[in-house]
C-alpha cells in the first residue's frame, strides 16, 4: 500500500456522525480514531518479538545510525537542546522526580511497557541493550543506548536551570558504536497546585531546526505519559490514555 493513501481532509467539507442516540462532531471521531491507533500499536508492541523487529528495521536503523554520526561530526562539540515544559496539577514534582528515579535511574525502565507506549514512535528496546530504545529522531530511526550521566560537558550541562531542583534525571544517550549523542536533562520543581516539570534532549549544534521541532514534540506525549502513570501509581488509580488524574499542559518554549 502507498505511503501516500492518507486520508485527504478538504477545508471544504465538514463531516457530523449520528451513531448511539447522539450526534458527534469530527474532533470526537479524531478522538477514537486515536484510541483505536493506540490499542493497534500496543497489540503489535506485544505479539512481535524484539529480535524480529530489530531484524525488520535493520535498514531504516542502520541509516539513522550514520545521520546522527554525521551531526555529530559535523558540530564539532557543540549543542542545541529541544525543550518542552510542563505545568502540573495534582501531581509533585518530588513525587514525579521518585517515580521516574524508581522507573528508569539506572538508564533502563523497570516496566517496558510503560517505556514502549509512552509514545507511538518507540518501537523497540534493542534486546541487546541494559537500557535503551529504538525510536524516530529527525525522521531517521534511531538506534542508542541509554545510560545515568555522573558528569556532564560544559557545554551540556550549561542547559540545566537552577530554579528546577529536583533531578528527574541526567543521561547521557549512545549509538551502537558507543558515540555519544545526545543528552537528557529533566528537572523539576515542587507548587502549591502541583509541579512545574521542563525536558530536554540535547543534540548536537548541526541538528536542523525540524529536528528538534519535532523532539519537542516528542517529548510531549512522551512525558504526558509518563506523568500519567506517576500519578496513577501516586494516587492508587489506572490510568487511563484519555483522561488522567493529574492534568498536564505544555507550554510553548
């Protein structure tokens, strides 16, 4: 099938649905759209097995390892971050900072499949990793490792903000050569109505602006989901990919 046999949607045509009693604009058909993508992507994250993936992205994996390699030579030890903030309600930042450090301080997420569907672009934990994935960065899979960050470049560390005190974590990321990457910096602080939270992944400086566009992103469903499950396990109630007992809002950086 055709990469190019999208759904077209035409500014000129509006569409309402009427099913079960009621009537339902097209934003509640987007909605279950989504769901039914979700619950899709999760049943092929669990019947196909790690190897077989790998094995199937072996190519698109192979190229993206050469990409990073080629930003990384060509900055020159130099960086830029992708940033996307956070503001909680209902969940700590302390309390979200123990959850992650419980979850994944040693580099490796304790329960894969919160690691796997926190965004619909994780599609393997390489099986020959202690910890890390593969995923879509700057539109080439990805293939690194993850490991805890005792000590950081200068010019990394330089990103981090001193009015965020509380560590979710530092990590440094690799590729299979063992090449350094890129940098996550998360940090957090404590509010009265809950947490401000701010991510990043530091890239090196050749890394095109879409890039790291598109990892804010990234990191905004991945880390709604992630606070999502924190306050699920704080609070003693499932969670749930539509609705949330803590609320999260994004705001632009």
């Amino acid at each position: 099938m055709s990469t190019n046999a999208d759904v077209q949607q035409s500014a000129q045509v509006t569409v309402d649905v009427h099913t079960m009693g009621r009537s339902y604009d097209e934003s509640a058909v987007d909605r279950w759209e989504l769901e039914a993508a979700r619950r899709a992507l999760r049943n092929l994250k669990d019947v196909v097995d790690s190897h077989t993936l790998m094995d199937l992205l072996g190519e698109q994996i192979d190229a993206g390892d050469r990409y990073h390699r080629e930003l990384v030579a060509a900055s020159a030890g130099t960086y830029r971050a992708s940033q996307t903030a956070f503001t909680v309600r209902g969940l700590g930042g302390t309390e979200l900072a123990d959850w992650f450090r419980a979850q994944a301080g040693t580099g490796r997420f304790q329960d894969k499949s919160l690691l796997l569907n926190a965004h619909p672009e994780h599609y393997v934990e390489p099986p020959a990793y202690t910890g890390g994935m593969v995923e879509t960065i700057g539109g080439h899979l990805t293939r690194f490792r993850v490991s805890v960050a005792r000590e950081l470049p200068a010019a990394v560390g330089a990103h981090l903000d001193a009015s965020y005190p509380v560590t979710l974590m530092n990590a440094l990321l690799s590729l299979d050569d063992g090449t350094p990457f890129a940098y996550c910096l998360h940090q957090a602080r404590d509010t009265g109505a809950g947490a401000d939270v701010v991510v990043r992944v530091v890239y090196p400086s050749a890394a095109p602006d879409a890039m790291i566009e598109g990892h804010c992103r990234h990191l905004a469903v991945e880390f709604r989901s992630w606070i999502r499950n924190a306050a699920a396990a704080v609070h003693g109630t499932a969670a749930d990919p539509s609705g949330t007992p803590a609320a999260a809002s994004a705001p632009g950086r």
